[in-house]
C-alpha cells in the first residue's frame, strides 16, 4: 500500500484497483504537491466542510466518477451536484469497495450549519489506517486502541486543532504502529516544527514518526 502526502490534509492511499483521496484542499493550498485536474482517485473522504478540507472535492468527483464519503449533512450539497455519495454518522461503518470505513468523532466545527465533523478508521488490504481529520485531543480517542492502528494521520498546527505536544498525547492513547503528521505550515498561524513532534513522540511512544513533504509518499 502506498501513501501519498499531498500537502495539508490531503493523501492518496494506493492499494490494488483502489485510490483513496483524503481532504482534497489542492487547489489555493500553497503546499500542494499537485493539481486537481491531475488526481483521478475512485473513492473520496471528507472529514468536514471547510474549505480547507472539502477543498476540489465536487471537481475531482465529477471528473473521476469517484464516490464521496463523509457525514450525512454533506448529502444535500453532494446532491445537488450529481455527485455518487455515502453518507454515515459517528460510529457507523460504511460499506466500501475497498473494505470497512467507520466514521470515528473529531471535536471541531463542521462548515455546516448544524453539522459535524469526522475522522476515518480506513481498513484495506489489511492495513487500518486512522485519519483524524481536525480534531482537539480527546479522551475517547483511548478506544481507538482497540483498532490496532497501522498508520495515524494526525493533525498538529495548532490553533485550529491539536498541537504537537497534544498530538503526542493523542498518540499514546491510539497506540499506532506509525504517524505521520500533517496539518501545519501550510498557513502562517500553523506553523510547527515537525521534527520537534518527532522527538518528543518517539521519546515518550513505540510510535514511529514519518515527516514526509508534500509529494513524498511511504510504503505501508
């Protein structure tokens, strides 16, 4: 499985007939790695509506065919568009091609009036991979533990989320075998040293830490 760091909170998981983009914020985002009009994934996840999450989602969905998975409250935004939509709720587990994909709680604004937003536990070619969306550090995230987490994708800016120094904490609740951070930098009031999350997170977990640049991509 290959996963790919578009910049911010954008990924493409790779895996067999399968790519997953996550949060597509490419167009307007000074750290993407590409273009819109050059990500042709088959699925698409959206932990919420802000534009920095929900991004070219409608683009890239039309001109993929892709379907489109998030919370219920994007449905009437997804219909109007003509766009293939699955929507679910906190703690339930969606049907996907590629396997499982449970809606998991992040404590954050939604962009819709009277909405939520989301993370994801994606299970796929017998990897779990967590994306946490944005999210504050929460107690519950204790019980992600019992995933078995392969890969935790997690914010640490700040400001509008977690920081460093809570990511790690969120880190020693979730128990992942790996993390790669994200959300930061991309805008000045997110600016984080990464390899100080780094340090401290492999000082005080089992977790291995990965800083992947926008572009970069790891093999899982």
């Amino acid at each position: 499985m290959k996963v790919t760091f578009l910049g911010h909170a954008c990924f493409l998981i790779e895996t067999g007939a399968y790519s997953i983009l996550t949060d597509p914020f490419l167009s307007g985002n000074p750290m993407a790695a590409r273009r819109a009009e050059d990500v042709r994934p088959t699925h698409i996840l959206v932990s919420h509506a802000h534009d920095d999450h929900l991004g070219d989602t409608v683009g890239i969905a039309k001109a993929s065919g892709a379907t489109v998975y998030s919370t219920f409250d994007l449905n009437s935004v997804m219909e109007q568009e003509g766009i293939n939509f699955s929507g679910g709720n906190i703690g339930g587990t969606l049907p996907a091609d590629f396997g499982p994909l449970k809606l998991v709680q992040a404590i954050h604004s939604s962009g819709l009036a009277g909405g939520i937003a989301c993370g994801f536990v994606i299970e796929t070619d017998g990897r779990k991979i967590y994306h946490a969306g944005d999210t504050a550090l929460y107690g519950d995230m204790a019980f992600l533990a019992r995933e078995n987490i392969d890969l935790a994708l997690l914010p640490i800016g700040d400001y509008f989320t977690m920081g460093p120094e809570d990511a790690v904490e969120a880190v020693k609740l979730i128990k992942p075998k790996q993390v790669i951070p994200m959300h930061y930098n991309t805008f000045p009031p997110i600016a984080q040293d990464p390899n100080e999350f780094k340090r401290l997170a492999e000082s005080e977990t089992e977790a291995k830490v990965v800083i992947l640049e926008p572009g970069n991509q790891i093999r899982i």
